[in-house]
C-alpha cells in the first residue's frame, strides 16, 4: 500500500490516537458524513488518518488506483483524509442483486454471489472476520488514527454473532466508540437509550460518547435533552450536529435521487439521467449538480425525458435486467425519440452497453436471458464475462478536433464490448497505453466504460458544445476537484463548531 511521506512523517511525530469508531443507532443516520468529516479533522490538525468500514453494502463502488473495488463512501473519506484510497478500508463489499442476494467482493475483487440467509449463517464467518481483521490491522500501522465506521444499528441482536462490522470490529481494534443518532427522523431518546441498553455489559464500556446528528431549528432548546441523555445513558453527549443544506458531500445511495427537479430551466443544459432500477454509481453525475451551466434531473418518466437536451443512461449493477425493463416501459423507444428529434445520447458502462444493437450473456452471468436486443444507437455488440474489470485511467478524448488534455476515471464492469461486424472502429477515448474505449457516433451521440468522466471539464465542455447557443454561462467551466475540497473543509468547520473536540481528543488519548 502507498503511504505518503508526510503521513510517515507525522505517524512517527504525532501522539499516538486510539481509533474511533461512529456507530450507529440505524441506517442512515449520518455515520458516513460525520466519519468524513472527522477524518479530514484530523488532517487538518496534523494527523494522518485513514478511513476503515469492514464490510458496506452498496451498488456505488470506485476503483482503487491498484485496480480493485471499494464501497464509494471510503474512497470519499480516504479523499477526505488526504489519502488514496485502498481496499483494507474495505475489504469486504457487498453489491445488492436483488432483494436477496448480493455480489461479494472481498479485498477488491468478486468472490461469488450469495444468499443473504446464507450470509448470515454463522458457518464460515471466522474466514471473512479474519479477513476484515487483518485488513484493519495493516492498515493501523500505516496511518493515525484509523476512523472507523459502523453499519447500520449496533443493537442487532439477532446478528451478533454473525456481526463483522460494528462491536465486534471495534472491541479487535480497541476502537473508542462514538453513538450516532438522527433526530430528524424521530424518536432519538429511544433510539439512543434503547441502543446502549441492549448492549451487554462489556459492548457498554466501548460506548466513550453520542452524537445527535441532523437537529432542525434553536439548538438551545435541546439543552435539557442533552441532559437526559446523558442521565439515562450515562455516557457524554459530545455534540448536537445540526441539519445543513449548503455542504455537498457525495452521498453513499441513490434514495434521494427521484426528488431533484424535473422542472426545465431556460438559459441551462437540461441533462436528464435515466434512474435505473439497479443505478450504480450515481456520483458520476454529481459534478453536473453544480454546473453553473447545467440543470440536472433523475427520471424514468418519457414525458420528462422529451423536455432533456441531454439524456445519460448510467451505470447498471444489473444491464440485461435494467434493459428489459426499458424496453418494457417504454423508456427504451422515448429515448431513441428523443436523440431523433435533436437530443444528446450519451450511455456510461452498463448505461453504453444498453446502447449498442445488443447484449449477449451466453454463459448467464447475469441471468437466464442469453441475448437481449439494445436501443441500437451505437453500432456495438457486448458479451458479459465472468471477469470483473476494476482500474483506474488515463485517458484522452479521440475525436478528430477535440481537446486532448489529459483525464482520469475508472472502470468497474463485467463484458467485452466490440464494434459489429459492418461497423469500423471510432473510439470515444485512449488510454494511456493506447488502448481504445467506447464508441462516437458523433457530438450527440456516444458511451463509454469509464466512471468519473464527467469529474474533467475537458469532457464536460466536449459533451456541452453543441448546446452551446442555451447556455447563459457557457465560459464558465466548473472546477470539481476543487469544490469538493471546499466542501471538505466546510463539513470539517460545521462539525468543529457543534462537537466538543476536546473532549474527543481527551477520549481518544486517555489510559482507561
């Protein structure tokens, strides 16, 4: 694993933290932001942290620059901390395929599907828990502190025995563990008491602190709550977090994505992406959230996608699957309508396989259709492998006349996907090393497997062009990178101003 130097430096110099874990009284109660935030803390106050989740289950994975698969929420947290991202900060994922079965893929690479009840059996979890274990291990000897993240509740107590992620994780890695609750839903005393009290006495001692996490309006009238809490649980309330609207952190699931606007804007790009049943990889758009030039929307609606001037079909964790459904909606016949009436096209991994003229699965990778015709948009044929392809890129664009300034992605798929017999070649992209990806048409009409594409105003300005006449602020390319510093930097103020960090650092250095 890649260390950099000032983390060398800093692990020598800098007093040693013990590792912290957020966990929480639920699901999306906020632990992956606060964990974000804590890590870039961190940073900023001359440590070198790195982020660690034993097991996460998402369909929105990134590629390490070593070519192996992680949940998204640590690379964002690794990218928080200042760090490239690595498969001991989670090693183990798991990709829904449907409501009961997942992909596995343990240190990076797809190690089978599996039933869920299967999953859960206690046969055969000390193999993956020694896994876990030794990733986080490694991973302690390079970096302080290790920030870790729990999943879900940690009351479970159906699952504790099969638990690799919460508790157990942190009782391995003698983790001081901080409660995170989210009063925004509701019922936050109960959730926070019911959680400490379903522990059993030597879980209890790991609790060090709480956090409420999302508070809406005068946080003076919390005041006595913080109080009970602490009376009930007899643990510290570290902080009061509240609710923000004006910090952008790439979220970790695709919940939230049917709401954004489908309204048109004058004077903007109207981007449509098609929400897929099994959309992956959503953070490819979230660059064009905040394009100044750009009003970006989530439909499956073909009545909203007749109002788009550009139509992105994602990434899939499903494509043959996600395709028929296409077909069967009429999403499928409302696209092709709308690229022959003017509309860009454009289709990202699973999202450009569905472009081609067909996807071939003779060997039911994905199921037990063996071919399934596509939109026919680009003159391609792919064929799902068995083989998953996890990397990072280098590229360029290969169109005649565009810029090549140099861009980064990655690619996370299954299939070879090849020009049909009567097409030539015209790739969209080069790598580094001179091999092509994906396929041009023309400025309206193109896919490609790389994930990320869309993080390169190189790319952005290419795919805008032929808009250019809409746009108000067609000069102004937006610099995303830089942005998402910001933002770090930001949730990093937010947390420091409404959680008592001296506390934190007390906790995290005291002997007991």
């Amino acid at each position: 694993m890649f260390v950099p130097l000032f983390c060398l430096l800093y692990i020598c110099s800098m007093k040693k933290l013990h590792p912290i874990m957020f966990a929480g009284t639920g699901s999306d109660v906020g632990k992956s932001i606060i964990a974000a935030g804590f890590c870039r803390i961190f940073r900023q106050d001359g440590y070198c942290p790195a982020p660690f989740k034993a097991q996460n289950m998402a369909l929105n994975s990134y590629a390490t620059p070593e070519g192996f698969e992680i949940g998204r929420a640590q690379a964002v947290q690794a990218e928080a901390a200042g760090i490239p991202c690595h498969t001991d900060m989670n090693p183990l994922l798991l990709k829904p395929q449907s409501d009961h079965t997942s992909q596995v893929v343990l240190n990076g690479k797809p190690i089978g599907n599996r039933h869920a009840y299967d999953y859960f059996r206690k046969e055969g979890r000390e193999e993956l828990r020694q896994a876990v274990c030794e990733a986080y291990d490694r991973l302690a000897q390079r970096y302080n502190p290790i920030v870790m993240e729990g999943a879900g509740s940690i009351s479970e107590i159906n699952l504790r025995d099969s638990d690799l992620v919460n508790l157990p994780m942190a009782m391995h890695a003698g983790a001081d563990v901080i409660l995170v609750g989210d009063i925004d839903r509701g019922g936050v005393f109960a959730s926070v008491y019911g959680s400490i009290a379903l522990l059993r006495p030597d879980e209890r001692k790991l609790i060090k602190g709480i956090i409420i996490n999302k508070f809406r309006g005068d946080l003076r009238l919390f005041e006595c709550g913080v109080k009970m809490l602490e009376d009930l649980c007899q643990v510290p309330v570290l902080g009061v977090v509240p609710y923000y609207k004006d910090i952008y952190i790439e979220e970790e699931d695709s919940v939230a994505l049917a709401t954004k606007s489908m309204q048109a804007e004058q004077g903007k790009v109207n981007v449509a992406v098609v929400l897929l049943r099994h959309l992956s990889n959503f953070t490819d758009f979230n660059v064009l959230e905040r394009d100044p030039r750009v009003h970006l929307f989530y439909t499956n609606n073909t009545e909203d996608l007749q109002k788009a001037d550009v139509i992105i079909l994602p990434g899939s964790k499903s494509t043959i699957d996600d395709l028929y459904e296409l077909r069967r909606n009429g999403v499928a016949q409302a696209i092709i309508r709308a690229h022959r009436e003017g509309a860009t096209v454009l289709g990202i991994c699973g999202g450009y396989q569905m472009m081609g003229v067909e996807v071939l699965d003779p060997d039911h990778v994905e199921g037990t259709i063996e071919r399934l015709p596509g939109l026919g948009l680009l003159p391609i044929s792919t064929s799902m492998t068995g083989e998953k392809v996890t990397r990072q890129d280098t590229f360029h664009l290969a169109v005649t006349g565009a810029d090549t300034s140099t861009m980064q992605g990655y690619e996370i798929h299954m299939g070879e996907t090849k020009p049909v017999q009567e097409a030539s070649p015209s790739p969209l992209n080069i790598f580094a090393d001179g091999h092509a990806d994906g396929y041009f048409v023309d400025a309206k009409c193109m896919g490609t497997y790389i994930h990320g594409i869309l993080d390169n105003p190189t790319f952005i300005d290419f795919l805008l062009r032929p808009w250019q006449e809409k746009m108000d602020k067609a000069s102004e390319s937006f610099d995303y990178q830089a942005f998402k510093e910001e933002q770090y930097n930001k949730l990093a103020t937010h947390i420091r101003q409404h959680v008592d960090m001296d506390n934190v650092y007390q906790i995290l250095t005291s002997h007991d």
